[in-house]
C-alpha cells in the first residue's frame, strides 16, 4: 500500500478533526478548583433532595454562582437519599453568625443552613484551593509540557544525527505530538460539554502520559526509516519512509490494541475515580499510533521536497504584506 502517496488524505482527515476539537476546546473546557481556586463540598442527605431547591438555598446563601450536580443512587448515597457535589467560590474562614453574633467558618455556616432546610446531613465533605495555589499549579503545567516538548526535540535530534536533517525529526516528532494532546483536549472537552467533566490534574498527568506514548511510537517508525535510508541511500525518502510505514505498521497497532484492551477493561471495571483518566489514556493511544504513522513520519517529505516551507511562507503575514 502507498500510504506516503495518500498522505493528503490523511492531513486533511487530521485538520477537520483538530478544527473540530480546537472548536470544543475554547467553550467546552471545565476547569476545577485546582486551576481556578475555589471549594468543593461533596454533601450526603438522609432524605430525598431536589437539585433545584439545594440551588436555590445555596443562593439564598449568598453563593449563587454555586455549581450543584447530582450524583446517582449507588455513589455512597443510599435508595432514599441524596448526594450532592457542589462547587463555590472559596468559602471565608471567619463569618458572624446572624443568630449568634459569634464568628464561625462559613462551612458551618452553610451546613447550618441546609440542615435546618433539608434535615439531616450524613456527611459534609469540604476541599478549597487557594487562588495563588491554583495559578501556581497551572504554570507549572504548562512549564511540564514545554520542557518536556523541548526536551524530546533535542534528544530525537541527538538520537537520529546520523542521518541527514536529524533536526527535522524532532519537530516533526513534536508536531505530531501536539496534534495528539489537541486531540485529547478536544475530545475532554467534548465530553466536558455534554457531561461536565472537569479538567483536573490527574488530566494534565495523563496528556504528559498520552506525549511520551506518541513519541515512543514515532521513534519506532524514525528507526526503521534509519535503516532504510542507510541500505538503500539510492531510494528516494518518500520509497524508504512508505517501506519503513508498511515494516512497523503491524508492530504499532498490535502493541497499541494491548494497551487499548488493558486501557478498556480499566474503564469498565475501574473506579468512576479513574474514568476521566483513562479516556484521555484511551485516546491518546489510538490518536498517537495515527499521528506516528500518517503524520509524523509524511511530514518530513514535505520538509525534504521543501512544500512544507512554501506552505509557512505563505501563511507568513509579513510576506502577504510585501507582496501586497
């Protein structure tokens, strides 16, 4: 099979899913308290307790930007009760009791109040973070994923300099590991929409798990295009990088079809803890097996025949300009 001659369809196949994914990705993102600072309260009543009425008390409350979810029977709640996650701004650690006059947290406040509403609490579970805490742990996220990016780049460069333009691996490399965590993001945020997950940091650990996999993948291909170029320097890059494709193809997608059933049966049988990350898991391993093969390894034709530059030349603002 030629796949490097078919490999347009394979790009314009990636851009209409990453224009899709980038779309989602800008509204769909839910960020958690761990991003964003905040307090979370996971809450168990003894009785029967509709969202909307704990919505509104937590209104009343002075929290109306509150986020109420209700969690299904079975998830620590019992036939007759009700579970609740809600999320607020953070909660102040002193207030003055309107009854008492005397200053207490706001929690106890809150809890106060709901039990006088509602009834009895079984359990009232609070988490906050601080804004400060939440920034923090955002930079260094995104200092994770550019060292590390940056740290993969210069070592396939090293790793591969004895072929020619070893430089042009690494980017590569790193151009289809990008489009891989868009992917991952995209499809998170998918999922954000329509069912409100949240971006957390087990979320960040599993998109810094889903780039070492791509990358590993890649390098598989990189190698076997190694070898070729080397026994056969006669070939053109686009013969050897088609063979090196056709060698590894069968590799690639038998050891990813292992993660994945490893991967399927962690959803299934997990716990609800896990789901979130192990669908970003899910994805990245069959959006990274892709990306090795139809991206990666296409992409340094494009380099080597000089396309790839004509294309950035021309999306070039200041070269439109001249021209104009």
């Amino acid at each position: 099979m030629d796949f490097v001659g078919k490999r347009k369809i394979f790009y314009i196949l990636s851009a209409v899913i990453l224009l899709v994914c980038i779309g989602f990705a800008i509204n769909g993102l839910h960020f958690s308290i761990e991003f964003t600072g905040g307090t979370t309260m996971t809450m168990r009543f003894n009785q029967s307790v509709s969202q909307a009425d704990l919505t509104s008390e937590m209104a009343s409350l002075g929290h109306g930007e509150a986020q109420v979810t209700k969690e299904a029977t079975g998830q620590g709640g019992t036939s007759s009760g009700s579970t609740f996650f809600v999320r607020t701004a953070t909660l102040k650690d002193q207030v003055q009791d309107s009854a008492t006059g005397a200053t207490v947290t706001e929690q106890k406040t809150i809890e106060e109040a709901l039990i006088a509403k509602f009834g009895p609490i079984d359990s009232f579970d609070t988490s906050s973070f601080s804004s400060e805490a939440a920034k923090s742990i955002t930079n260094k996220a995104v200092i994770a994923v550019v060292f590390s990016s940056l740290a993969i780049m210069l070592y396939i460069a090293w790793a591969f300099r004895k072929m020619k333009h070893a430089f042009r691996l690494g980017v590569c490399a790193i151009v289809a590991m990008i489009h891989d965590a868009i992917v991952c993001i995209g499809v998170y945020a998918i999922v954000g929409t329509f069912f409100g997950v949240e971006v957390d940091t087990m979320f960040i650990t599993a998109i810094l798990t889903v780039v070492g996999y791509s990358v590993t993948d890649t390098i598989v291909v990189y190698d076997r295009i190694r070898e070729n170029s080397l026994k056969h320097p006669g070939l053109p890059l686009a013969t050897n990088i088609n063979n090196s494709i056709l060698e590894t193809i069968a590799r690639s997608i038998n050891t990813s079809m292992t993660v994945v059933f490893v991967l399927l049966a962690l959803y299934l049988i997990g716990g609800s803890s896990i789901h979130n990350f192990v669908l970003v898991l899910l994805v990245g391993i069959i959006i990274g097996t892709y990306s090795s093969i139809f991206i990666a390894s296409p992409l340094l034709i494009e380099w080597e025949t000089g396309k790839l530059g004509r294309v950035l030349q021309r999306l070039n603002p200041r070269r439109a300009l001249a021209k104009g």
